[in-house]
C-alpha cells in the first residue's frame, strides 16, 4: 500500500526567481511528480503562472507534470497547456460549461484527464464522468494559496470517492491538496489518497531538506 503511495510537490512554496534549478532539486529528493498550481486571478483570487512558464520549465525533469488549472474558463488554454508540457491536466468542474466536452478536450491532446473537487464541491458534480476520467484531486483547503490549515471535513468526500472507484474496480487516481503534514497524511492515505500534493511542508519542514520530508510523507 504505502509503496504505491506517490508525492507530487506543489511548486507554488518553491522560490520562483528560480523555479527551474527548485524542479530539479525535487527530481533529485525523489519526487514522483511535479504540481504545478494554475490560477487566474478569477476563478481564485491569486494569481501564479501560466502555460509560457511551464514551458520553460519542461526540460529541467523527465518527471510527471501534474497541473492543477484553477483558471475559469478553462477550454480554451487546455491546448496550451497540453503543448507546454502538462502531463495530466486537472480542471475544476465548475470552470466549464460542459465537462464532456473539456474531459474530451484534453484527452484529444493525449494527456491524463484529472477533475478537483473543492472542499465544498459536491461528489455530485462528477459521480456520471468518475469512469472516464484518470484523477479525483480533492482539495482539502480552498483553492487560491499555499500553506493554508487541512479541513478534516473532506475525509468522508474521499472515503466515499475511495468507494465508489473500488466497487467500480476503476482505474482512477486519487490525490489529495492543501494542508498536507507528517501527521494528516496518514489519515488522508487510510482515507484512499495514492497521491499527496504538499507545498509547504515539503518546502519548509525540517529546515528544507526535501529529499527527507518527500521520504516521510510517503513512509508515514
Ligand atoms: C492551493 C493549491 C495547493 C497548495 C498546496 O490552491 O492547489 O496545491 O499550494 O500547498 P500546501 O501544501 O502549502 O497547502
Ligand atoms: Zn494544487
């Protein structure tokens, strides 16, 4: 179980004046992806990096980038994104107007199709597409900025998604961010989460020895 665990960082508690050389330091400390936190200024009231960036940042790592669009509407930069190198592109369902249509373009472009609930999103909006999908990302902070407090209330949301994708015997990822620590991972893997995103703690726990807090997250 726990070696089927992956730890994908958030790049948003990296130092951007120099993201490249951060990427390559979690290559190297044993990251299995790279989160890459999308946001528009609209669809959250933050506003990181877009698909230039990404671009640029492609060569430094053969890893899985894994890219979490909180941008609103979301169809016409899911092509960008794709050619800048996202890997899996994670959209929010209520950043478009008809998810077929957005699950049907990123898959056209080849990449992992991921949808994200937010805390208070309903299992609802996504219960008919959960089989032709690749992810469930299920925020546990409201989506906009790093280093926020987990919300314990979103376990039930991923037992029960956990639930549905092993009675359906899919093959659906489940990843869980926002608020990650040593000590909620736990809860959040025996709540079904294979993926942990982790911003803060992997960037600022123990004076910054990623290599050390990717390892705990996972073996913990
Ligand atoms: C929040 C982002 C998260 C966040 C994770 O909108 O989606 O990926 O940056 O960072 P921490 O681990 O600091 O909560
Ligand atoms: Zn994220």
């Amino acid at each position: 179980m726990t070696s089927s665990i992956k730890i994908s960082p958030s790049i948003l508690s990296a130092d951007f004046s120099k993201l490249g050389a951060e990427i390559v330091s979690l290559d190297k400390a044993g990251a299995d992806y790279i989160h890459v936190d999308v946001m528009d200024g609209h669809f959250v009231p933050n506003i990181t990096i877009g698909p230039e960036v990404i671009k640029k940042l492609r060569p430094f790592t053969k890893k899985t980038f894994d890219v979490h669009l909180m941008i609103s509407p979301v169809d016409k930069y899911i092509e960008q994104f794709a050619e800048a190198g996202a890997d899996i592109i994670t959209f929010h369902p209520e950043a478009t107007n008809n998810i077929s249509d957005t699950i049907n373009l990123i898959k056209k472009q080849n990449k992992k199709v991921g949808i994200s609930l937010k805390p208070k999103s309903s299992i609802d909006l996504i219960r008919d597409y959960i089989s032709k999908i690749d992810l469930i990302l299920i925020m546990s902070v409201e989506p906009g900025f790093g280093g926020q407090k987990f919300m314990p209330e979103v376990v039930g949301k991923l037992k029960e998604i956990k639930k549905i994708i092993s009675e359906k015997k899919l093959n659906v990822d489940l990843e869980i961010d926002g608020g990650i620590n040593f000590e909620n991972c736990k809860l959040a893997k025996e709540a079904g989460a294979n993926i942990l995103v982790s911003g803060s703690t992997i960037f600022k726990e123990n004076k910054g020895n990623l290599k050390k807090n990717i390892s705990l997250l996972r073996s913990n």
